[in-house]
C-alpha cells in the first residue's frame, strides 16, 4: 500500500472521514501541499505529528472540508429560489422545513432566513444547518462576517440584519431563532426527513461519483414530494430521473 492510501486509511479511523470517498487527485494534491509546508518528507511522518498535536489536526480538518462561502453567492440563482421555488413551495402550506447541508461559516442559511422574512414573512419555517467541521459550525452560531462575505447583499439588509462593531457584521438574533446548527457528515450519517428544500452547494464537486450518486439518493429520500435541491453551479445532475427526481430549473432539482 502507498504512503499516501495508508496514511488516508489511518486518518479513516483517526477522526472517522473517508477520504477515498473524495476524488483523489484533488485530495491528494491539497494534502501533499499542506504537509510539505508544515515540513514532513512522508505522509508517515506527517500521520505521527497529527496524532500527537491537536492544533496540527484542526489544521487538516481545516484543509478537507472545503470552507468557501458567502451571502448570496451566485446572485441569479437566489432570483430563481426566491421569484418561482419559494412561491411553488408555499402555495399550498404555511410551514417550511429546510436543510442547508455544507452550510459551512453559516452565511447560507442566513440568507434563506433573511429571504424569507422579506418576501414570505406569512410562513414559518425551521431550518437544519449542517456541516462536518465543529468550528465552522461554532462560527456559524456567532454570526460575525467581513465586508466582503455580504458584498452580494444590498445595503438595507446589512443595517436591518445586522449590527456593525469591531469592523465585523454581526447577524440579528431574529434570523438564529430558526435555525439549528449541528454537526453532520453526509457520506455516513443519518439524513433529515421530510425537508421541503435542500441546499447544498459547491460541495459534491469534491467527491467520487459513486460518493455523489449515494449523496443524490439520499438527498432524494430526505425530500417531501415536491420538495426541492437547490445545488451548486459545477454540480449539475446528469440524470436526475434515476435519483427520483426532475430539472425544474438550472440547478434546482424537484423531488417527483
């Protein structure tokens, strides 16, 4: 066995991820580059070190969960969630139930919340925010962003949801009254049921295929009739049909 397969293999039993399910020229680029820098000539040598430093395995945790996220990213796409998906969905019911699932830094379920108090301010809704990495979860729960992460949100929003100090945006406690954060990886734990919308986005890319179809699966079952998977924009489903499910628009998956 290979350097790299065993040290993965290792870190399979040392923290409970399975990185084989990751596609892995990108994983083992990204890992090959993080232990270089740190100094370790093997990925041998590299597995001791993480064993020993808990600082050194937040680290790796850090560089295997992809954390890149920002309010409203991809503009259009929120157009379409909230002018034809969110109409679709409410028509016939007065209550959401929606998973943001890789919701990272918190910044996509927030503007679910933020969308929803705007423009459907009659529906309730319980949002399940989830992500495999704790301390993007801790931060999540804060609720404190830089400028940049809300350069997509329109100035009003910014002082109507949030507060202003110590240069960071800090959200309304209004908007965390619906929203549960807690830890969950999805290639092994048990999925939510009965959710009207998923989203998950910009996250799939980094799996193998067979991960991926497992994932859709799932993602599928999770879903009410109806329901909705709203993904991201490298992450079309080439047949959806097999995972019972429909294009209703670009990106968006409904349940059939």
């Amino acid at each position: 066995m290979s350097d790299y397969k065993l040290f993965i293999d290792k870190m399979h039993r040392l923290i409970g991820v399975d990185l084989t399910l990751y596609k892995e020229a990108q994983m083992r680029r990204r890992l090959t580059s993080l232990r270089n820098k740190l100094g370790y000539d093997t990925f041998n040598q590299y597995y001791d070190a993480l064993q020993a430093d808990k600082q050194l395995l937040q680290q790796f945790i850090d560089r295997i969960t992809i954390n890149v996220t920002e309010f409203y990213r991809n503009p259009k796409r929120w157009e379409v969630l909230r002018n034809t998906v969110f109409p679709e969905l409410t028509k016939n019911k007065a209550s959401l139930h929606i998973w943001s699932a890789a919701c990272s830094t918190g910044e996509e379920p927030y503007s679910i919340a933020i969308m929803l108090k705007e423009h459907f301010p009659h529906v309730q809704v319980t949002i399940t925010a989830t992500d495999i990495d704790e301390r993007v979860l801790e931060k999540a729960k804060i609720g404190a962003y830089v400028e940049i992460q809300l350069k997509d949100l329109p100035r009003f929003k910014k002082s109507k949801y949030f507060t202003f100090k110590n240069n960071k945006y800090y959200v309304d406690e209004s908007l965390k009254s619906n929203i549960t954060f807690k830890r969950h990886d999805l290639l092994k734990d048990s999925y939510p049921s009965q959710v009207d919308l998923i989203v998950c986005r910009n996250v799939l890319i980094y799996f193998t295929d067979p991960a991926k179809e497992k994932i859709y699966d799932k993602f599928s079952k999770s879903l009410q009739k109806d329901g909705f998977l709203f993904v991201g924009s490298t992450e079309q489903i080439f047949n959806p049909e097999k995972h019972g499910l429909t294009l209703f628009d670009t990106f968006f998956y409904r349940k059939q």
